[in-house]
C-alpha cells in the first residue's frame, strides 16, 4: 500500500507541471507582440499607396493605438503626415515628429517637407525660421543644400538681402556640385543687384558665371542677365548681341520669348552683333553702386494683360502639386525660370480683376501671389512688369 501510495504521489507530481506547461503554450500566442506590430507595419506600407487618405489614415492610427512602444511609431507617424492633403495640417503633424523624435533618423525630412510646404505657400517669413533650422540642426544632412535655398528665396522675397548674399556665399565656400554652384553664384549676382543695382559686385559676378558655367542649365539666365545689364548701361550693340545668342542657342529656353522681343526693340537703333562677354575692364569700370539706372527705350504697345504670379518654388513637384490644387482655376500656366518654377493664373483686362483672384487664393488656400503683366506680341505672351 505504501509503495502504491508513493507511485500515486509520483504520477501526480510529473503530471502537474506538464499540465502548466500545456496551459502556458496554449495561452501564449504563436508570436510576440513585436512581431505583430512588423507585420502590421509592412501591411501598413503595403496600404500606402493603394488606399486614400482617411482609410490610410484610420489603418495607421489604429496602429498607433495597439503598437505605442513600436519602433516604427515616428515612421507610421511620417506616412499619415506624408498623406495628408490638407497643407496646414501635415505642416503640423511634421512638426510633431521633429518636436517629439529627436532621434529619429527621417526627421530631417520631416523638417524638410515643412519647408517644402511653406515655400509652395509662399509663407516667406515662416520659411525663413524652419529653412535656417534646418542649416542648423543638420549641419551635415542630406538637404543642406535645399535648406540654404530655401532660405535665401526666403530672404530674398522679405529684401533681407544681406542673408541671402551670406547664405549665398556659403554654399559656394561648401559645395563642388556645378549645378548648386552655379545657382548659388547666380542668387549672389541677385543679391548684388538688389542691394546695389548694376553695380561692380553684381556684374562680377555674372562675370565669373559666363566664363565658367556655360553648361549650367541656368545659363540662358546669365546671358538674359547680361543683356538687360547692357541694355540699361545703354550699350545696345553687346544688349542686342547677347539676346541673339539666347534665341539661336537655346531657342527652348523661357527666355528666349523674351529674348525675341528685345531683338525687336533693339533693331530700330540699328545695333551690330559685337562680343558681348565682360572681361575686367568691363568690371573695373562700372561703379560700385548704381540703384537708378536710365532706361531708353520704349515699351512697344501691344495688348496687354494681367495675370496673378505664385512663386517661385523650388522643386517641379511643388509646382505640380499647386497647379493641382488650383485645377478648378482658369488658364494655369507653368514657367522654368533660374530660381524655379512660376505659376501664372488668369488673364484680366485690368489688374483689379486679377487683385480679386489674388485676394482669393489668399483667403481660400493660403497662398500669396503678386500681380504681373504680360505684353502679348506676335501671339506669345511676355512678362514685362510686376505689380
């Protein structure tokens, strides 16, 4: 009986813990929680671009809801603000992830939509911050260089030129990119020019841009900006000579419309085609300040329009997506110019009609846009005046 009553005692005590065992593998679930929220995240990439913004948004939220210590709560964060239509808003949801995820690898991006935004809506002075907290907070990151842009077109727009040249300056001392050089020596020449007019720094610079980036893509602007430089110092024979060159070389060009124009105001004073390229007489011999220059000629009077400017903006899919914004608009037209692109709206009888529209997209979307007028001419249309 003792011998039983110890077999019994043993069966029992082997029993139980495979009993608990039993119970542990059938109450634990076949994956952890974190393999959960990596499956659920893959899905919710998946889900992207195949859904819109409310269900996307509504999938990613409940995410956040059952995964909130998932290491993918910044990234799920950045897909809803990347999806977001409404401007306003995505501006704040980036800038909870840069508030709140200081280690987050993509915050710079974050940082870098909200400029991204503001420079579509033309909010200069609130691009001015967030464009210098970028150069700023990521000093070595991917998108210095669309920062310091940014800022100088900023800068630029509020005629806080001595940023801009500053700016300007310091992209030339960091980069060996020809393109970004080339355009930071252009908004420099810029810069010049709006501090000093047609002055010994502003054509020095454009000086150093004609003789070594010809290849640039803003070269056409260049030599347009020699021309007009000529053409105000009343020296019409370079003036005529460089827009010839635009409309025969890059006849695709936005400015060779406009150079076609000046040609034909120019030919009336029966000018020669002479090499028109500054060399250092050129430059010691203007004068170190010039805010007035004289004006000869006279603006022939073709029919005139107005139409509503926004602008510049940085990046061609900025560009794209307020023309799809404003698709419900009248007459929308896109144009490369070196410090971007521009959208022109609308053409008015009288620039009051065209204030109208401007008063609109400002109460409406948040957009500031300026007044300019267009000389039709031959059939093509050219920008000769802004409001």
């Amino acid at each position: 009986m003792k011998s039983e009553a110890l077999h019994s005692s043993a069966e029992k005590s082997v029993k139980l813990p495979v009993i608990i065992l039993l119970a542990v593998l059938f109450c634990t679930p076949l994956y952890p929680a974190s393999d959960n929220a990596e499956a659920s995240y893959r899905e919710l990439k998946k889900s992207y671009s195949l859904k819109d913004k409310d269900d996307f948004e509504k999938e990613g939220s409940l995410f956040l809801k059952r995964y909130p210590d998932s290491s993918h709560v910044p990234d799920v964060k950045l897909l809803i603000a990347d999806k977001e239509n409404d401007t306003d808003l995505a501006v704040e949801k980036y800038r909870s992830i840069v508030k709140n995820y200081s280690q987050y690898p993509k915050r710079e991006y974050a940082l870098y939509r909200i400029c991204q935004i503001l420079d579509l809506k033309s909010k200069w002075k609130e691009l001015r911050i967030e464009s210098s907290n970028g150069i700023k907070i990521f000093p070595r990151g991917n998108y210095l260089d669309d920062f310091r842009f940014m800022h100088i077109t900023a800068c630029l727009m509020l005629e806080d030129y001595d940023t801009a040249k500053e700016e300007a300056v310091n992209i030339t001392e960091h980069t060996h990119d020809f393109e970004t050089l080339s355009r930071a020596i252009f908004l420099l020449a810029e810069a010049e020019r709006r501090i000093s007019g047609n002055s010994k720094p502003y054509i020095y610079n454009l000086k150093e841009l004609a003789a070594g980036f010809d290849k640039s893509e803003i070269y056409p602007s260049v030599i347009f900006r020699l021309a007009v430089f000529y053409e105000e110092k009343k020296d019409y024979n370079r003036s005529y000579s460089a827009y010839c060159d635009i409309a025969e070389f890059f006849p695709t060009s936005p400015e060779s419309d406009m150079a076609k124009l000046k040609i034909d105001q120019l030919k009336k004073l029966n000018p020669k085609k002479i090499s028109y390229m500054p060399d250092n007489l050129t430059v010691n011999s203007t004068v170190d300040l010039d805010l007035a220059p004289e004006y000869d000629l006279k603006k022939k009077q073709d029919e005139n329009y107005y139409s509503v400017a926004i602008g510049p903006y940085t990046r061609l899919n900025d560009t794209a997506g307020v023309i799809k914004l404003l698709k419900y608009y009248d007459d929308i037209r896109k144009v490369k110019t070196a410090y971007g692109y521009m959208i022109y709206m609308g053409r008015y009888d009288d620039a009051d009609s065209a204030l109208e529209t401007r008063i609109r997209l400002a109460e409406e979307y948040g957009i500031n846009g300026n007044i300019v007028r267009f000389s039709v001419h031959e059939k093509k249309s050219y920008i000769y005046e802004d409001r």
